[in-house]
DNA sequence: TTGAAAGCGCTAACAC
DNA sequence: GTGTTAGCGCTTTCAA
C-alpha cells in the first residue's frame, strides 16, 4: 500500500480507502488507484487487515468426518451442506476454516470469529466442549426443547409426518418403521410418524436398527416375516435400508409397491436409479447449509438468531 | 503476551519463546510461563503472528462441489480426500481454507500459502487460472504426459489392469468397457484396461456412456443385446452404472456372475450391500488427501515434490 | 539465558 | 477529499 501511494502520489491511507470502496474517497481517485493496483498485482495483506480490524474473519467448520456406519455422515449430505455454508460465508467476505474434531484445537480454530458444527446433534458432548470457546456457534441436526443453542436442521417431525400421510391416503393400515431412534433426528422422524399416524388411529412398528445399511434393512424385514408380523407399509430411516428392505420383500415374494409401500430418507441418486425407483424424503442441504452461515454470522454481528427447521418434501417415486 | 510477561515479570519476548518452545529459554521459566498462560486463557493472535512470519499458514482447498451427473463428485470421495488433508495440514500447523472455484477470487484465498485442486483435473481451465497466482500448487486427479503440475491421483491404469486380469483368469474373452474416457480419469482405467488385454490378444470392446447413472449402466447393455454383441464381462467406471448394468443384464435373462462377470469402480458402500455384493476397485481417498497435503507442504518449504499415483486394489465379491 | 528495539501491513481516529 | 499519527500482537535481529 505504501508503495502504491508513492506511485499515486498519494498517502497510504488514501490508497486503503480507495480498495476497500470508501465514500470518503475522490471517484477518480479511487478508480486511478485501483488500476495501479491491477496493474502492480498488489494484493492486501489480511493477516494485517485482521490484526487492525482484531477479526480473523474466519468461520471454522467442524466436521464428523469419521464414517461410520452408525451415522448416514457419508452420502452426498456433508458436501451439499458445505457448498451452502461456503457460498455464503464467501459471499459476506469470511473464509471457511475446516477441521475435524480433532483439528480443533488449532489455534486458528480457536481464533475463528464463529463456529458451525456438522454432524454431531446438541446433544453430544463435542458441543459443550465447543461452547466454552465462548465463540457464536450454530449446530446443524435436532435441537433438544429448552436447548439455548442456536440449531439449523431440517423438519424431522415433518418428515416422518408426510411419510405417515402418504401411506394413510394408499390405504396402507399397519406400518413399519425402521431405523434408529437414540439419534435425535431419527428420533424426530420417528415421532412426526407416530403422532400423524395416531391421528387416524394407526399404531407403527417400530424396528429399531442401529446399521444405516442395506443388509440391515433386508434384515429387519426378515424378522418381520419370522414374527409373522402383519405390514403393509414400510418407513425406514435411510435410504440404503430402504433398498434392503424392499430386497427382504421381494424375498418373501411379496411386491413393492402392490403389496408393500416403501419410503427411504435422504433421497440419494441411488434410490432415484434403483428399480423400482425408490420414494424418498428429500431435504435441501444447500440450503441448510445456507441458513446456518446466515446464523453464524447474525451472532457474530450481535444480531439475534434462532434455531430454524427447514421444510423436507417427499419425493413419490415407484415404491 | 505483554500481560504474561508483566504478570511474569518477564520480557514479552521470553513469553514468545516460551510458548513457541524455544530451547533458547530456561526450562523452568518456560513451565511457569505456559502455567500462566493456561490459568488466563491465553491464546496467541495468529494474525500478528502471521503478518510478522509473512505467511498465512493456510492451504485453499478448491473444490468442485456442484454435483453434476457428469462425474462421481457426490459420494464418499470428496470427505475421504478432504480428511487426509485436514488431518496432515492442521497437523503441520496448517489450516484448511475450503473454497469453491467462484469463491477463489477472495482475498483470504490469494494469500494462502498453497493451493490444492479437487475434482478437476489438470487438463481443466481452471487449473491454468490458478497457475497464475504463482503459489505453490497439487491437483487431483490424472496428469498429462509432459505436463509440469505436481498431480496426485490413484492409479487408474492399474485400476483398469487388475480388472484385466481378474476377467482373463475367469475366463472371460469378451469384455466390455461402460463408461466416459473424456475424463483423463476415466481414459486412463480404459487404457490400462486395453492393454493389459491386449497381451492375451483380447480387445475390449467400449460402450462409452457420459452418465454415471444406474440406468445409464442399463441402456449400455440394452444396446449391446440390440446390437446382438457378444460379451461375457463388464467393466463399469462407476459403481452406479455396474448395477444398472446388472439390472440390464438380468432382464435379458442372464446371471452375474453365472454368465457375465461384473467389475465398478470407487467401491461405495452400497455396492458392498448390493445383492448381488458388487465387486469394485478400491481407491484410498483418505491416503490421497494425506499425500496431496504433504505434497503442498513440500512445495511450500521449497522441497521438491513429484507426482505421484497411489495404488488401487480390486475387492472381488460375488459379481 | 534474557531483553530492547524495530517493524511486518493495515486502518481508526483525528486533524486539515 | 486527503493526510498524520498511532498501534493492532507478534517475532527477528542484535546486544547484554
């Protein structure tokens, strides 16, 4: 910056305001400036702008990165959420840091001006660890009632309530629902089903399975049929044991959907190109991810902030 | 760190080096002052500390995250690359700056001190703008002959190869190639494919296929019993287009692995739980990641670094 | 083994 | 509309 002033005859606090699109600054001037500067490369120095301004303008990303099986953490899920919190934390001139759980002891983690939390719910320990960075942060999952945090999720509730809806309007009377419910969100799921479903008087199985995969499901409906339970209707938690399932059903030479409907969650491309084309819950995580840069940085400025569900949709496809 | 030193009664140097585990400080005095700075909550600016070193102790990641049907970029892949990295970059003191292409322009990104390129390969544009920054830079992907980027990529001529081998010793002597070999990616698993063929005189024959699609694997094999081809085998670039391509294979009513040997590529955890269990080529993603950070760091600290392919392994199920 | 001085590149506050 | 001064918090000289 210096150097530009003495090109511009100019003093460097002049050349600041000009890049940085200051009013207090002669149009002409600013543009004569900025073309010195395209033309000289120069390019700011942040550490600088960071130390003056006593912001690192940094927004860490804690990410379960761990596969588990346990967790539906792979799929395309954690990439649509952090192209959302990327687009817009970019876009309000924050960078996003990434890390682990590990990783986050980092002193650059620590020196983040805000903290979004992937994969893990409020209730995991990780988040009170977090907390006491005293650092704005907003969680992605299900929020538990009189939580205080700040949770971004997508409706749980809704979702298994329109899945309960669908099945009630076929006609189906004796659903099935599987998966496992001591995660908060699946727990959600599980709920929005039953009460929609008591509604018309209909009480669901539960099949509590705690592997989000397809043998898993396949398994589940075996069980059924060596309980010589009476089902109609199956809502399972995922995707991939949605598939299981409907394998175990056909197993049992039974048809999907003319003896048995089923609907999965997460709507991968997977179940779109599975045959019969799976029905689905969808959510958006673009926008998910969105909503919880937006919340981050409402707290970073002081500004109020809530926990928000976003809506799902089911995508009624051949099963 | 001039309150530990007061605090201290110590030079505000003498913390610096404390915290920094210096040797040059008395072992005792370095104790007392890390004490000190624990019991306070201390924690050091890292924008001073950059802006003194004159590095931004970052790497940008850039990231295609924009899920297009035209390649696998959705799946595992992209969080197993991303934890290698973060896991050897936070490890190396380093952080992770994760961006995409559009978002590459901000400031936070110039001034990273490396620069690694996910989900496009060298032949891209985008790799030639990046070029430009003059920062030390790693692609993943495939590289060109002749080309002076440092690329890190898993090895899909080998990947190809195996998959040879593996059908020539079951016999098979009609093999079909399903996939898009204008990705260099993609080019490469077919060339590899060709020739390790072609030494027991066997040439495959290419269903080029631009989606990753289930039904994109099933139309492949349609057209191939349209066009009355004979072939025993096939050899899928994606794991979504193997089980279409079975699909396909079992409504001409014709079994896998009984009359035509089945192979996709990335082994993702539905193929596993697929019936029946989908044989696939393994990569490492985790390992790739951890081999693109430790290229960058190389690069950084003025070290050489070259290309490298990471080996692939064919995990044989029952197709 | 410790310290004093200097300065990294930027911008807020206060002149003019 | 522009400039001067000062200082953000750290570490690398150089000196003791």
């Amino acid at each position: 910056m210096a150097d530009l002033a003495k090109l511009a005859g100019l003093s460097k606090i002049t050349v600041s305001r000009a890049l940085s699109d200051s009013p207090l600054v002669n149009p002409e001037t600013r543009e004569r400036i900025r073309e010195l500067a395209r033309e000289h490369g120069y390019k700011l120095n942040i550490s600088a702008r960071n130390l003056r301004l006593r912001r690192s303008h940094t927004v860490a990303v804690i990410v379960e990165m761990k596969p588990s099986s346990d967790r539906t953490m792979f799929d395309p899920y954690p990439l649509g959420l952090l192209g959302g919190i990327s687009q817009e934390l970019t876009a309000a001139g924050y960078s996003v840091l990434l890390t682990t759980r590990q990783g986050a002891t980092a002193a650059a983690v620590q020196a983040a001006d805000g903290l979004i939390l992937l994969g893990q719910g409020v209730h995991q320990d990780a988040v009170h660890r977090f907390d006491k960075l005293g650092v704005p942060m907003v969680v992605w999952g299900a929020g538990l009632k009189g939580d205080s945090h700040v949770v971004v999720g997508s409706d749980n509730r809704l979702g298994g309530a329109v899945v309960a809806d669908h099945f009630f309007r076929l006609g189906r009377r004796h659903p099935v629902f599987i998966g496992n419910p001591s995660h908060p969100e699946i727990y959600e799921r599980l709920n929005g089903f039953v009460d929609a479903l008591g509604v018309h008087g209909i009480k669901p199985l539960l099949m509590r399975r705690d592997e989000f995969t397809a043998d898993s499901g396949t398994d589940a409906v075996h069980s059924l049929q060596a309980r010589k339970v009476d089902f109609d209707a199956i809502f399972a938690c995922s995707d991939l044991l949605a598939i299981g399932a409907i394998r175990g059903i056909q197993q049992m030479g039974r048809t999907v959907p003319g003896d048995v409907s089923v609907v999965g969650y997460d709507d991968m491309p997977l179940g779109a190109s599975f045959l019969p084309a799976l029905s689905s819950v969808h959510q958006d995580w673009q926008e998910g991810g969105m909503l919880l840069a937006r919340k981050v940085l409402a707290l970073i400025r002081d500004e109020p902030a809530q926990s928000e569900t976003l809506p799902v949709s089911l995508v009624v496809r051949s099963t």
